[in-house]
C-alpha cells in the first residue's frame, strides 16, 4: 500500500517534469525577438537602445496617472514599470530584466516588435504610408507602437479579452472625412478608438493606469460609441459619464 503511493508520487512527479519540459519547449517556438533582441541584464542605471527598446515594451506600466519616458536612461520609473510588469505576468518580481523578462517579451510580440494582440495594419486603415498627419511617417508609426503597448497592457489588465479599434492613425484628408477635431491625435499616430468586451466605462477608467494622457468617453461629444485614447501631454481625461 505505501510503496504503492510513493509509486503513485513519483510517476506524478515524473509527469509534472514532462510537462515542464514540454512547455519550454513550445515557449522557445513562440519567440519573436526578430526586430531586436537583448543580451544579458538591464537595471537601473544602465542606458541605451536596449533600455529604450524595453521602454516601449514597458509604456503600459507608469502606474495611475502617469507616463513612462521613453529616452533609453533606465532610472526609478523604468524600474517601478518593470515590476509591475513583471507582477503582471507572475514573474518574479526584482526590478532587473533578464532572460525571464525578455522571454516573456518575446512570447507577447510578433516579429515586427508590435504586441501579439494589435498590428500596424490596425492601427492604420487611413494609407499605408503613415504619410500626410502631423509628424513625418516614421514619427507616426513609431508612436501607433507605444501606443500598442499601453493597449496591450490594458487588455491584459482587463483578463486578456478582445479590444477591437475602429480607428488609429489619420493623415489630414482622413481625418477631415472621419469629421476629427483639427487638432486630433489621430494625426500624430498615437490615438486608438476602441471598443470592447468591456463597457466604454470600464475600458476608459482602467485606461488611466497604463500610460494614456488623452482619455475620452462617454459623456464627452462624439463618444458615446468608443473610447479614445491617444498621448497629449498638456490632457487627461473627460467622460463624465463615467467619472
Ligand atoms: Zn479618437
């Protein structure tokens, strides 16, 4: 009976290992480290592209009400952001990005360094330049990637359920046809309008912890049927219906 148990155990045991092995193995298939890929340990002090590149990946984790610089110094707020990040993704929580850090950033991005639940093809259904906006074409496009971050972060936050935009990027003749504001940031590439399993409500309110400074829903005019979040700097939020 006993060494009918320790048995039992072992071969328990035996297939916890197995099953270890074989998720390592299909995580190791899953990697996108095709546009850029760290060596090493980033911490706080360090500087660089590969502190800037974890930066964008990181956008979505400034904490309630505040945004995350992406200027490749790694001080205090890249390090808070990485752990919360980190305590997202139930990794352990140390401040330092290693191989754990950036194996999980490569499990969430596809090979063109945008995360796996948003695409550039989403975030721009204006031209396939990302030519005509506010800011040159590299400016705009670069921005729509922080902005998939912050927006993967939020969905993450909201239990990983589908945010669908309706619209992203805009050159001037785009917006003018979509009826936006002169001054939108839709021209600059970092606005998103969404909609989602969750309410409207739901979706701007969580949206203030991930990085946005430009926050509009419902009870603010012309959305009551998205929510749009874009990175002004000089705003915050207006939708008081919700707030
Ligand atoms: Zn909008």
């Amino acid at each position: 009976m006993f060494r009918r148990v320790i048995r039992i155990v072992l071969s328990v045991v035996m297939l916890a290992t197995a099953s270890v092995a074989l998720s390592v193995s299909t995580a190791g298939t899953a990697q996108a480290d095709g546009c850029y890929t760290w060596s090493g340990t980033l911490e706080e002090g360090d500087r660089g592209e590969a502190v800037r590149q974890l930066q964008i990946r990181l956008a979505g984790y400034p904490g309630y009400d505040s945004t995350l610089a992406i200027d490749g110094v790694f001080g205090p707020h890249t390090e808070s952001a990485l752990r919360r990040f980190q305590d997202a993704y139930n990794l352990s929580v140390d401040g330092v990005a290693g191989s754990e850090t950036f194996n999980k950033l490569y499990a969430l991005q596809d090979n063109d360094c945008t995360p796996i639940h948003f695409s550039y093809a989403e975030l721009n259904t204006c031209n396939s330049t990302w030519s005509g906006g506010a800011v040159s074409a590299s400016t705009a496009k670069a921005n729509a990637l922080v902005t998939m971050w912050k927006l993967e972060a939020l969905r993450h936050a909201l239990g990983d359920d589908p945010i669908t935009i309706s619209s992203g990027f805009r050159s001037y003749s785009c917006n003018s046809a979509a009826g936006g504001a002169s001054t939108s940031r839709h021209l600059y590439g970092d606005a998103a309008d969404m909609t989602g399993t969750h309410s409207l409500c739901t979706l701007v309110r969580q949206a203030r912890y991930h990085g946005f400074r430009e926050i509009l829903g419902p009870g603010y005019p012309g959305h009551s049927d998205h929510a749009h979040v874009a990175h002004d700097p000089s705003k915050y939020w207006s939708a008081s219906s919700c707030f």
